[in-house]
C-alpha cells in the first residue's frame, strides 16, 4: 500500500503546447490544516528524489513541524511516482513519446492541488532543495499573492548554462548504456546508473570534501567503496526513463520562459513579493552564489545566506551533516517567526 495520495489533474496543456491527458500528481501531508487554513507549507522535491527521500526535514522541534504546520510535499512529475515514464509504459505517454513537463507546469498542477482540494489560498512558506528550490522561485513569481515566504537552498530560478553542461555530461554516461535506443531505454539500464552515479559523485560535493577524507562518515572506508554504496547505490534503484525525463526539465528550467514573462527573467524575479530566504552552498558546482546573488538582485525582498560547508551541492541536503543542518534550521527558524 502507498502511504501518499494522487491528484488527478485530467488533461493539461503543458508549457509545450501539448495536452497531457490523465496527468497525476503524487502527494504526502503531515499535520493538520487549520481553521483558517494559514499553517500550509508547500515542499517540492528535487531531482531524483520522492518524498521519502525529502521527509528527514519535516519533524517535531525542527522549523517544518508537523504539529505546528500542515506541510504537502508534491512530487515532481518524472519521480515514478507522479506521471512518469516509467509508470505511463502503457499509456500514450510511454517511454518513446513521454513530453517535457517544466518546471512551471509543475507548479501550475501543484496550485490546483491546494486550491481544489484543499481551499488553501495563501502559504505560509513554499521551501525546496536544488529542484525543489527552482520550483519555490517559480511559485513565488507565478503566484506572488499566494505565498508569504520563501526558501530556495542550492538553486536558481533559470539553470545555468555551465550547469545545463553538467547534466549533459550525467545525461552521457546515462545513456551509454546498452540499453538506449534512440531516446529511451528498452530494459532497466544498471551500467548505466551506475557511470551516472560516479559522475555525479565528482559534482555532488566538493574537492575539500574528499582531500579532507569526509566520505568516512557514510561508513566507507576508501573512495571506491563510497562510490559504490553511496553513489552507484542512490541511482540503480531508480527508473532510468524517469532520470531522463528529469534530466530535460532541469536543463529545460527557465522561469523566464514562462509565457507570463516572455522571456524575460529579471521581470519573472521582480514579480516575486515573499520575504525570500536564498541559500547556495560555498562550494556548490551546481548553483553557484554569484549565480545565486545575480538573481537576488531583481527580488525586493531576497536575502542571500550562503551556507560555509565544505559538503558541496548535498549541503543543502545535510541529512547526516550536523553543522550544515543546523544552519539551515536556524535561518529557516528565522524565516517562519518573520
């Protein structure tokens, strides 16, 4: 039995101009909605990650507690647990002719969920990682009166050109697997992940992070042994048709590109009225601070809070990293009691 609940979207005209029909979103709550329903915070999940991955923030005591908020985690679509390739096979979206969904479709679907199934009209935060973050940018420019304050960690509102390379690299070892055809796989490509894992593994943290050994704490020993429990482990168990369909839409992300603001992001970025909490990572290969600030710059409200870890673009995501953790809880803390 699955422990989230679906949203039936019907047909959606995405950003592309096709109509998706039969969309679903994926969703996990916690806590309970409030009389008058301002206790709702929104948490996008990020790339490769369903809300079990995610779900180590919300807690008791910590800044996302479900006894004080009623937190909705939507899964992106591509995760293989909203619409995916992988679970559309038998569908007119199967693998061969699964579209590009964006980031702003995305949010779009995600605001009817609040809206239609639960009346929620206002948020009390929107917060996201990597991904997650992205589609927080989205909503603070998409629905400026909807959201009251926001939380990008370890993301930009339009994916950078040097970054869009980075997932071009990923998307390669991907997809030299034996398994690829023309533009999706036709078995579960294990040789695949597994190349993808390790190249991920060189832009998911830092140089500092391995010269100084820190690898030791997931448990391994040597730099081989991390990249096969850690690194190969956290991608084979994932749909690679899903990983692509991803893939495309973070090298695809432009908030800019939205019909709204006809490409022009800075307009995109101004449109945004949340007291805007930013927090790159110093050492971050992806989302880059100075990328990070340039952004700032165009939203009235940002503050730009760079986390000092050593951890790379996982800083963001410090589920077994104390100090990285802990600054997060406490600018996030800062964020809420504003």
């Amino acid at each position: 039995m699955s422990d989230y609940d679906i949203f039936d979207a019907g047909d959606v005209r995405l950003q592309s101009g096709e109509t998706f029909k039969g969309l679903k979103l994926a969703y996990k709550t916690y806590g309970v909605l409030n009389a008058d329903k301002s206790n709702a915070i929104l948490y996008p999940t990020s790339f490769g990650a369903q809300h079990l991955d995610t779900q180590w923030l919300v807690q008791e005591s910590a800044p996302l507690d479900p006894s004080r908020y009623f937190i909705i985690i939507p899964n992106m679509f591509g995760n293989g647990l909203s619409s995916s390739p992988g679970n559309t096979a038998h569908t007119p979206y199967g693998t061969s002719h699964f579209p590009l969904i964006s980031l702003s479709d995305n949010v779009h679907v995600q605001h009817r969920l609040l809206s239609e199934v639960f009346g929620i009209r206002k948020l009390a935060l929107v917060y996201g990682y990597s991904m997650g973050g992205q589609q927080a940018l989205h909503w603070g420019a998409l629905y400026p009166d909807m959201v009251e304050r926001l939380c990008a960690v370890c993301a930009t509102a339009k994916t950078a050109a040097h970054t869009w390379v980075v997932f071009e690299g990923v998307k390669a070892a991907l997809t030299g697997d034996p398994a690829f055809g023309e533009r999706w796989f036709s078995a579960h490509p294990e040789r695949g992940l597994k190349a993808m894992g390790r190249v991920y593994a060189g832009w998911g943290f830092s140089q500092a992070f391995y010269r100084q050994g820190l690898y030791r704490q997931f448990g391994a020993k040597t730099l081989e042994e991390f990249l096969v429990s850690h690194w190969e482990a956290r991608f084979t168990r994932r749909n690679g048709n899903d990983l692509l369909a991803m893939i495309a839409t973070v090298q695809a992300a432009d908030l800019g590109a939205d019909p709204m603001f006809g490409g022009d992001l800075d307009a995109a970025l101004q449109r945004i009225s949340a007291r805007t909490l930013l927090m790159p990572s110093q050492t971050d290969f992806y989302f880059q601070v100075e990328d990070v600030r340039n952004e700032a710059s165009q939203i009235a409200r940002a503050e730009v809070c760079p986390i000092p870890s050593v951890w790379g673009h996982r800083a963001g995501n410090p589920q077994s990293h104390e100090p990285d953790r802990q600054f997060i809880f406490g600018k996030l803390q800062q964020l809420l009691d504003s």
